[in-house]
C-alpha cells in the first residue's frame, strides 16, 4: 500500500515538474516569436527614425556602424524638411484632401447605409454587400480611364481630382461599416420618436444619428487614414508639387535626379507613419468588424 | 401615482376602428393579419390576447402607423388614418422594450414629443413635471435610462405617452420586461391610472391574467383573425370555440368527446364528492382513468384521462380523494357548465344568450 | 365618416419607399460615374487607340480591335510582368497566411508588451504604403544597407568572403534578390492585415469550445488541428482574398521599391500599365495591361459574395 501511493507522487511530482518545463518552454517561444514578428514590423521604422537624425559625415561613410550615432544627432534635416521644401504644403494639401473626403463620404455613406439597413427590407443587406464589393475594384484598373474622367472635367494636376475620386474607394467600405453599426441601433427608439410627432428625417437626425456616433467616428477615421494612404491615384493625376500629397510628393522634392536627402526623406515617412498607426490603433476593433464581413460577431 | 389630477378638457375622445384590416408582408406567406374588424368605445381598455406570432403587434403597429395595411381601413375618431404617418395620429405608443432614448435623460425623453409640438419652454416644463409627478418619478429627471431599474424606465415611457395627450394609448406587452412581483402592482397601478385620464387604450399582451385583470374587453386573436370579443367575463364563461377555451384558464378547459360532440368544462367545475340527488339529467358522471393528485397548497389539482384525452381537475386542498380502484375515480360536473363545441370547427354549438361572441365566420360576414 | 384616402403631400418623406431611394441616389451616383463609367471606359479604351495627346474615343475609327492586346503579348515585358503578377502574389499569400496564423495565436495569448507588440506590428499596415516602403528602400541601399555592414562586419561580404568579393549585396540591383525583397515587402505589407482578420475569428471561438477540448485532454497540437484550425477556416478564407487583392493589383511597391528593375525583371501588371499608359502616354495599351487584372477580381468577388451569404444563413 505504501509504496503504490509513494510511486503514484512520485510520477505526480515528475509529471508536474514536466508540466512546468512546458509551460516555462511555451513562454519561452511565445516572447521571442512575438519579438521577432515585431522587430520584422518595425525594423524599417527604427531605421527611419535613426535616420533621421543622423549628421551627413557620419550616414555616408560605409565604414561606420550604421546602428549608432558616430557623430551627434541633429536636428539639421527636419529643419530642411519644414524649411526648404514643399513639405508642410504637402501636408496641408494631404489634410484638405482627406478633410474633404471625409465630410463627402459622410454627407453619402450616412443616407446610404441607413436606407439599406432600414428602409429596402432583404435585398438592402445583399445590395450592401454589392455596394462592399466595390472596394475590391483596385485604383490600378481605373486609374487611367479616371485620368482622361479628370481631363474632361478640366481637374487635371489638381488636387481636387483627389478630392473627386477618392470617394469611390471610402463610400463602398464606410456604407458596410456603417450598415453594421445601424443594425445595432434599437428600431423602437426611431419609430417611438415617429410616434411622439417627428418625421422620418428628424427621427433620425434626433434619435439614430447620436446612438450611431462611434459608427460615425469610425467612418471619419477610416475614409481620413484612406485618403492618406492612397498613392496610385494622386501619383497619375498630379504633376505640380503645390498641389501633391505626402505620399507622392516627398518622392519629387527630396530626391533630386539621383541625390536622395535620406534623413529628410525619412523624416517626412515618419512623421505621418506614427500619428496614423495610433489613430489606427484605437479604432482597429472596429475596422477589423467591418473587414470580416460579418463572418465573426464580435 | 400621488397626484391624480387629470386633465379632461381633451378635444376628442377617440374612437379606433379596424375595417377588414389584412397584413401580408411577404406575397406567398399567410397574412399576419387577416381580415381583422373591431372597434373600440370612447376610453375603453381593449386588450388583444394571443400567442406569440398570431398578428396582434402586427395589428397595433398598423393602428400606429409603423405598418402599412395590405388592404383594409383604420380610422381613429371616424377618420381614415391609412396613410397618415405616426407623427399625424394623435397616439402615444409604449413599447415592450419601452424605446427611452438613451442619449436623453429622462426630463429630454419625457419633453421629446412636447418639442415636436413645438410647445413653449414654461409649458413643457409645467407638463413634465405634472406627468413625473402623476407617475411618481420626479425624483429622477436627471438621470440616463441606462441607471434607471425595469419598473422606472416603465413609468418613464408612460410619462412620455402621457404628455402627448394623445387620443389612443397603444401599449405593447409594456409589463413583460419587469419581474413577477413588480409586474402584479404595476398591473394595479397601469388600471387605476387609465381608469383616471378615461383615453382609449389598446393593449397587446400573450398574458391571459393581464388581459383578464386589465381589460374592459379583450378580443382573443390567433392566426390573424379575432376568435371572439368580448368582456373578461363573457371570454371566460363563454368561449367562442375550443381555441379561446383552451387558451385562457389555467389549468385551461377540459375537451372530452360525447355523441360525436366536444364537451368541455372547467376544472374547477368538477366536482369529487357525487352530489346527493345527482341524477343524470343536471349531471355529468364521467370516470377518470389513472388520477394523480398535485398538491398546491390553498388547492389540489387531479389530472386523469378520459378515453385517452387528459383531463384536469380542481379542488379544495381539503377535499378527500374518493376510494379508487386501479386508479379509475368518478367524477361530477354540473351540465349547467358544460360548453358544446362543434367536432370538426371546434365552433360553440349552443351559444349563451347573454354572450356576445364574435366567431371567425360572423365576425367576417359582419 | 369619409372614407377618403387622405394622401398627403406633407408626408411623402415619411414613406419607406421614396425616402429609400432618395437616401441611396448620391452613394449609387458616385458608384456608377466614378466606378462603373472608368469600368466600362477601361475597357473601351483597351480597344482603341487613345492616348495622353488625344484621350477621346470620337468615332467609329478610334476602335483598334484587338491590336493593343495583340501589341502588349507580344512585348517580353508584359508576359515578366503577368508572370511576376502571379508568381509575387502567390508566394507571397502563401507566406503571409502561415506567419498570420503563428501571430494571431501569439496575439492571442496574454504576455507582457503585448499592446506594445500588436501597435508595431500593425505599423505596416497603418503607414501609408509609398512612405513605408520607402523604409525599406533605404535599408535595402546599394551602398548603405544596414544589411550589408553587417555581413560585412560578420565577414559574409567583401573580399575573399562567401558573398564577395563585392562589399555590397546591391539587393535590388539583381534579378533574384530584388524579386525576393518585392516578395518580403508584400508580406511585410499584408501580414498586420490578414493577422487582426485572424484574430478576431481566434477570439470569436467561444471560450466553451476551448475549455471543452482542454477536459476531454486535446493537446496543443490536437487543438490546432481539430478545434481552432477548422473553426478559422471562414474567416481564413476573407483574410486571404482580402490580402490577394492588395497583393495582385499593387503598383506602389513594385514602383517605389524597384521601379520595376532590374530590366523589368520585377514588373508586375500594375506598373508596367502605369508605365506604358501614364508615362508612357499609351492610355489604350495600359487600360489593356490593367485589364487582365479583372478575372481574378471577378474570381474573387464571387468568392467573396459565398462567404458573406454563408455567414448571413450561419447567423440567421
């Protein structure tokens, strides 16, 4: 008797001391894989920002270790950057671009995703899905018959074929973003307001509008982020640099023939890349519900 | 419900009728509504009875507006509402989720339909504090819908209907969200506060003790059409055929089959202990096949089989159990309680004189 | 009592039916005018003879047939670049959809940093593309790659080294080396993307299910296989698509990292369309290039519109 339950703790005590070799090997592979996938991610950002500040003499000697600062850090070429080129031009061209985007995908997307989740029964949530599915169609299988679109409308080399086309890509996404949002606003309180004496309209303006505004703002969010992403549209519609985003213009004012201003150029990725990935960051959950298309409840 | 002091300077008591109203919503499915007629007398309380998915919300959401009719006319004070919005109505609507607004607090939700009616600041504050105050909640006008308990949101949306001075009071199940005790004295209170402001209520609830406690009358729905109209009383008694039979009462009717017929009668009706001149033409004697008692304290129910259908029983708690062989005991009713149904329609045969019952085929012809 | 029908001009805008219409005509609008117009224009223009010079389809004459699809087959560059198109999405999708499911599952369980690990993770995705890969096309510089110092430094290159003797890979100056670093760029593009899709169906799984195959004894590797695996499927599915589509019809990376060099070697459909039609000023021939874009568009939207009725029955 005694020696069964002396060998019974004893294969307990070796089974548990496995147990605890697991678990400490699972830890193990979980922080340095989780290291890895991050060092892969951000690696060319650290670059960008070790660029950045780093003195000429010391970025273009081969020799020297390019992980550290051989000379001191400057501030020398965020100063060109804001100084002596069209940089913060391309800025403010980027946000009135995406400013105006927004307030138009808003003024369409809001109409559009409550008429299909409330008002056109079953064939609204499969004319939704036909509506996501324009987003699917890529910037490089309509760029060039949108450049002769632009031509016509006499917006070549303007920003505001920008502010034209890039709708056609925040409209389909933001509409389905939002269907789900007003799926989830109750019915009762809309039509209990049609009953205390408001119109269709003011009830919703009064009722569905303010319930639905974390749907709103993620709207706001997600068609300004596009409309700062996008590259292929802005790249075949504008040729002068007062009229260029970030993304196209860093590329003609900072690489002159074949000298790049690396540090500058760095610099100009890096300002926008952080500010964008945390607004991205606090508003991903939602984005993620609308890119799963409703193949996950949250 | 501390200040009962009501307005009755309404302009119009109104009445709402339903004129052969039908709902199809989808072209091949059967109507939710098919074909319903009733009306309505000034400040009555009108309960629609029924399971769940027989039409009745159907059939008040259409009164409201929120539903378009297929076919048929609503009025309400003897005008054709059928293609007024809600908002033109003159109603006031509780839902059984209440619907407060809940970016408002409970002042803005209980003003929101004063505002529509573009009243002036005093006014609107003058009527809010009067409804608040009938209701018992004017503690609590500062405060979001979501820190109020079941019972406050309820009176809260019936302070939003209330201030509206609305012809028709529409109230959908508005007590199926609150706990059993709650519900049974807001029950009470929900009677004795449209008894004093006398507005014509219609009331949907699948809750046979609501509808007989509530109701001045109650028209029991199934399938989309109206089994019978008619006061608690007559509803009971008197059902107009074996669904309302069965569907109110609780435990419901017995149906037994004699002479090709249904036979039905309520368990209380039966009775244990044969009557000492119990002949046979004012009693039913009957034999209940493997009688099991159920002990329930102030009564005790017995439940058997009579020729393979299951009958129910009541008694007093007291009442002794007859001496039984093989589980088989005699059973009593009075024939003064026995309902006929027609077999095959499952129709009342003998309609009493004092009941006004509305059956399908009447009720269509009418 | 009047019967009258009291039609009212003052409540048209309450009715379902012209409210819904009217709230859907600027969205449906926009759609055709600047989606479904260029659509149809895409593919007028790929049979005629437009250019930047002169972009009007006028008459009869301007229609070519089949003369820009018979021009563009027959240019080596175009079939590298159909080539590369298939090749660079498929490799790449292929290694995005394994290192997503590892991060998705490391993303899931709790460790420190771990809101530290998914922001820079997800910095890729978040960044606009043209600036995050110029990123990487600094640190893959011909002279000064970071890369290079240090397989210097180890003394993997330079003379009388395994990579020398050369002191520099020059990693997108040759043909191979460059493709890889187009490949390795996509992933790195896709992979934040395809990994929170995987996340959310990871955390959607319900916490039953796992507890159930942790008592009835299913090891790691068993609940992989059997449990999370299986029930990820859907949603590895729109994760995928979603990540082919940017993968198959991108034209920043191929444009900013390599300019399609070295000699076209990583052109792809997008910018060599982009070259021939915008720089080059053929619009008709690059509209044909952009065009062979579109059955794998359709193949996908069609798949894409399964998944998303099979999800709404599941959840009906």
């Amino acid at each position: 008797m005694a020696t069964t339950t002396a060998s019974a703790t004893e294969t307990h005590t070796e089974q548990a001391g496995r147990n605890r070799g697991q678990r400490v090997l699972g830890r193990v592979v979980l922080y340095v894989v989780a290291t890895g996938f991050a060092l892969f991610a951000a690696l060319p950002f650290a670059w960008m920002v070790l660029t950045t500040f780093k003195a000429d003499s010391d970025l273009y000697r081969p020799a020297n270790n390019p992980f550290v600062y051989n000379d001191p850090p400057t501030w020398h070429n965020i100063n060109l950057l804001w100084n002596d080129t069209s940089y913060p031009t391309f800025i403010l061209n980027t946000l009135l671009v995406a400013v105006v985007v927004v307030l138009i995908t808003i003024a369409v997307v809001v109409p559009a995703a409550y008429a299909l989740t409330r008002l056109t029964g079953r064939w609204g949530e499969s004319l939704g899905i036909l509506i996501f599915l324009v987003y699917l169609v890529p910037p490089t299988l309509l760029f060039i018959p949108l450049t002769g679109v632009v031509a016509d409308l006499g917006l070549q080399n303007s920003k505001w074929a920008m502010v034209l086309v890039y709708p056609t890509f925040t409209i389909p996404f933001c509409t389905w973003l939002l269907m789900g949002f007003f799926r989830g606003v109750p019915w009762e309180i809309e039509e209990q307001a049609m009953i205390d004496g408001y119109s269709r309209i003011q009830a919703i303006w009064k009722t569905v509008l303010p319930v639905s505004l974390p749907g709103i703002l993620t709207v706001v969010i997600f068609s300004f982020t596009l409309s700062l992403h996008e590259f292929v549209y802005a790249l075949a519609f504008v040729q002068s640099s007062d009229q260029k985003t970030v993304s196209v213009g860093v590329f003609t004012e900072l690489i002159r023939g074949d000298v790049f201003f690396w540090q500058s150029l760095m610099a100009a990725a890096a300002l926008v890349a952080f500010p964008v990935a945390l607004l991205y960051n606090y508003f991903l959950d939602r984005f993620i519900a609308g890119f799963t298309l409703g193949a996950v409840k949250g | 419900m501390k200040h009962p002091t009501f307005r009755t300077d309404r302009d119009t008591m109104a009445r709402v009728e339903t004129r052969n109203l039908v709902k199809q919503f989808t072209a091949s499915g059967a109507p939710a509504v098919n074909g319903i007629s009733l009306q309505t007398t000034d400040g009555e309380f009108l309960v629609l009875l029924g399971p769940s998915g027989c039409g009745k919300t159907t059939l008040l959401r259409m009164i409201g507006g929120l539903e378009k009719p297929t076919s048929g006319d609503i009025l309400i004070g003897d005008r054709v509402v059928n293609d007024l919005p809600p908002r033109a109505r003159q109603i006031a609507m509780v839902f059984q989720s209440y619907a407060l607004y809940p970016h408002m607090n409970v002042r803005n939700n209980i003003s929101f339909p004063l505002k529509a009616a573009k009243l002036d600041k005093a006014a609107i504050e003058q009527k809010v504090q009067w409804a608040s105050s009938i209701l018992g909640i004017d503690q609590l006008l500062d405060r979001k819908p979501r820190q109020l308990s079941g019972g406050q949101r309820q009176r809260v949306a019936l302070a939003r209907a209330l201030v509206r001075e609305p012809n028709v009071f529409l109230l959908d199940e508005p007590l199926s969200n609150l706990d059993a005790q709650r519900r049974a004295s807001a029950r009470d209170e929900l009677q004795v506060f449209q008894h004093e402001i006398g507005t014509t209520t219609i009331y949907v609830t699948h809750d046979q003790v609501e509808a007989m406690g509530l109701g001045d009358r109650i028209a029991v729905i199934n399938d989309g059409t109206i089994r019978q109209l008619g006061t608690p009383h007559e509803i009971y008694e008197d059902p107009a055929d074996t669904f309302v039979a069965t569907f109110l009462g609780s435990p419901p009717m017995n149906l037994v089959e004699r002479d090709g017929d249904l036979v039905g009668f309520r368990p209380e009706a039966v009775e244990l202990v044969p009557p000492e001149h119990g002949d046979a033409s004012s009693w039913l004697h009957l034999t209940l096949a493997e009688a099991r008692e159920e002990y329930l304290g102030s009564e005790k129910l017995i439940y058997g089989e009579i020729d393979g259908v299951r009958v129910v029983a009541r008694v007093h708690a007291g009442t002794p159990m007859p001496a039984h062989e093989g589980g088989k005991i005699p059973i009593t009713v009075n024939r003064a309680a026995l309902r006929i149904f027609d077999k095959d329609s499952g129709l009342r045969r003998q309609p009493a004189s004092d009941s006004v019952s509305a059956s399908p085929a009447e009720e269509a012809s009418a | 009592m009047s019967a009258t029908t009291t039609r009212d001009e003052r409540y048209l805008m309450d009715r379902d039916r012209v409210l819904g219409p009217l709230f859907l005509l600027p969205a449906v609008v926009y759609i055709l005018a600047l989606v479904g117009l260029p659509l149809v224009l895409a593919v007028l223009y790929a049979f005629s003879d437009v250019t930047v010079a002169d972009p009007r389809i006028s008459g009869r004459d301007d229609f070519v047939g089949f003369d820009n699809f018979r021009a563009i087959w027959s240019d080596n560059v175009f079939r590298k670049a159909l080539r590369n198109t298939v090749v660079f999405t498929l490799i790449s999708q292929v290694i995005v959809l394994l290192l997503a499911n590892i991060l998705a599952m490391v993303l899931s369980a709790d460790f420190h940093g771990k809101r530290l690990v998914r922001f820079l993770v997800l910095l890729p995705w978040t960044t606009p593309v043209a600036l995050g890969v110029l990123g990487w096309f600094w640190m893959l510089d011909s002279v000064y790659s970071p890369i290079d110092w240090m397989m210097r430094e180890v003394g993997l290159l330079g003379p009388d080294t395994p990579f020398g003797p050369a002191r520099n890979m020059y990693w997108l100056g040759t043909t191979h080396l460059a493709q890889g670093a187009v490949i390795l760029v996509h992933v790195w593009r896709t992979l934040p993307l395809a990994t929170v899709i995987l996340l959310a169906g990871l955390t959607a799984i319900p916490q039953d299910i796992r507890d159930a195959a942790d008592i009835d004894g299913a090891g790691f590797w068993r609940q992989l296989f059997y449990i999370r695996l299986p029930l990820l499927l859907p949603i590895m599915a729109v994760a995928l698509l979603f990540a082919i589509i940017f993968a198959f019809t991108d034209l920043t990376i191929a444009l900013v990292l390599t300019r399609g060099g070295p000699v076209n070697d990583t052109q792809v459909l997008a910018s060599w369309a982009y070259f021939k039609g915008i720089q080059g000023g053929n619009l008709a021939q690059g509209a044909a290039i952009a065009l062979f874009l579109l059955p794998v568009l359709v193949a996908i939207a069609i798949a894409m519109l399964r998944l998303a009725r099979r999800a709404g029955e599941e959840t009906a």
